[in-house]
C-alpha cells in the first residue's frame, strides 16, 4: 500500500526534480564555460567569474540589486506594518481600505511599471503638477536622471509591494491576544512600550516571513526595471537579473550569463539563511 502511495506521487516528484534541481545543475555547470547558447562549448574554469568581477558595470549592477533588495524591505516592512496597526481593529472602512492597499499586490508588474512611466514621464503628472504651483525649476526627466532612475525604481516596487507586507502583518496581529494588550495598558505602559514588548514579540513570525520573501523577490526584481528604464541610463539601474537576462539572450554569452545567475542565487541564498538564522537567533 505505501508502495502505491509514491508510485502515484512519483511523476509530480521527478518534474520538481527535473524543473527546480537538474535544470539549475545545468546551469550552474554552463556557468564555467564559453558557451553561446548554440553549438559546442569549452570549459574556462572562473575565468567568467573574473570578467565579472573586474567589470564595474557588473560590479554597479551588484550595487544596484542590494539597493533595491534592503531598501525596499525596509521601506516595505515599516510602512506595512503601519498600516496593518491601524487597521487591524478599530477603523470601521478597515476592510474596504484593506482591499485598496492590497489592490496593487494584484496587478502585473509590467502594467503597473507603464503606468508608473507615465507617470514620471517629463510631460506627466509629476512635472505638471510641480508646474502648476511654481516649481518649474524642479522639472525634469525622472526616469532620464541616473541619479534618480534607480530610487524611481525603488518605489514603484515599494508601492507595490506594500500592500503584501500589510496583510503578512494582519495574519500575524490576529493572533495577538487582546486581553494582554489591554491589561498592558491598564498597568499604565504607553502605546510605545505596548508595540514593543507585546505585539512585535508576538507577529515575529510575520516579520520572518515578511523579511525573508521581500529580500528574495528583491534581489530577483526584473520586470519593473525592464518597464521603467531597461537597465538605463548608462547602466544607472542594471541589476544582477537584468544582466543574465541581457547577457544570455541578447548578446549569447550563456555561459557569461550564467555565471551572473549562479553569484545572483547564491547571493539569495546566503541572505536568505542569514535572514532565518537572525530571526531564529531572536525568537530563541
């Protein structure tokens, strides 16, 4: 009987397994290679690894993913859990203003990343707005500002992920008891001391989760930055992702590509185990 019980599940087994770990092998292995994506190959050993590294533009590109990957976890996990304070109990339209905060959690990247281009387009809403109080002098190509591209990136991803960031909270804050943090207020502690030694202990399961998925999909961000800018100008919002993306595809250097997704997993991975190893170091 337990035999018949794997056989059934063995299918499913062999494509998460074809799919998730010999697909990533296969990659990893092109990773010390010169393969173009086409033909025969030759084995470099690091020598792609080198390129990368003396490279300032891949080395810019790194700067760019940690940008993006902290900034907006903490961007994202402070105002999240802001808004699920407020509207966790007492607010009367909390389940109407709920769905609006979650609303763009739903939408595609790609769309909301054209619409945010609109946006900051020089005869958009931003520009027309600072035109109309006077401030013309603050005009300019948003998206076109190196110095600014990047943060314009920075925050199409923290509007939009806000709002998952917000309903992590919520799960998290209903199972707080509310009779601890009413006999905490009774005791005469302030709003401040009840946060801190009440409800943060409480939802750090939440704040694990939370953390842990905005630093994953944070340093893989890639539609957005292709909608807004595609990496430009002059390289100012290159990532890791868009890189492999441009390397692999666009110029059939794979196994330079490769190479850039093998140091971008692993990146993933060290943060991601770190991130568990805090938290678990603090739960403890």
């Amino acid at each position: 009987m337990g035999f018949g019980h794997w056989w059934w599940a063995l299918p499913g087994v062999l494509v998460v397994l074809a799919i998730h770990y010999v697909a990533t092998g296969v990659g990893g292995f092109f990773a010390f290679t010169d393969w173009t994506g086409i033909g025969s190959f030759q084995l470099v050993g690091l020598e792609n690894f080198q390129k990368i590294l003396a490279d300032p533009t891949k080395v810019l590109a790194l700067g760019n993913t940690l940008l993006l990957a902290f900034g907006s976890v903490v961007i994202v996990n402070i105002i999240g859990l802001a808004i699920a304070l407020a509207l966790n109990r007492t607010l009367k339209t909390r389940y109407v203003l709920r769905v609006l905060f979650f609303m763009p959690v739903v939408l595609s990247p790609l769309a909301v990343s054209y619409i945010w281009k609109f946006i900051f387009d020089y005869n958009g809403p931003i520009n027309a707005i600072l035109k109309s109080v006077g401030l013309e002098s603050w005009q300019k190509t948003w998206l076109g500002d190196p110095s600014f591209a990047i943060w314009a990136v920075l925050i199409v991803i923290v509007w939009q992920q806000t709002g998952f960031a917000m309903v992590i909270y919520l799960a998290g804050l209903a199972g707080v008891p509310v009779e601890v943090e009413e006999a905490a207020a009774i005791d005469g502690t302030t709003l401040w001391q009840r946060f801190r030694h009440v409800t943060l202990p409480a939802i750090r399961p939440a704040v694990a989760i939370s953390t842990t998925l905005g630093i994953v999909n944070g340093l893989r961000v890639f539609d957005q930055i292709m909608a807004l800018t595609n990496g430009g100008p002059a390289g100012a919002t290159e990532t890791l992702a868009t890189q492999v993306y441009k390397q692999a595809f666009s110029l059939a250097n794979f196994g330079y590509g490769a190479a850039l997704a093998l140091i971008l997993s692993a990146i993933i991975l060290v943060f991601a185990v770190i991130q568990q190893r805090v938290t678990r170091g603090t739960e403890s």
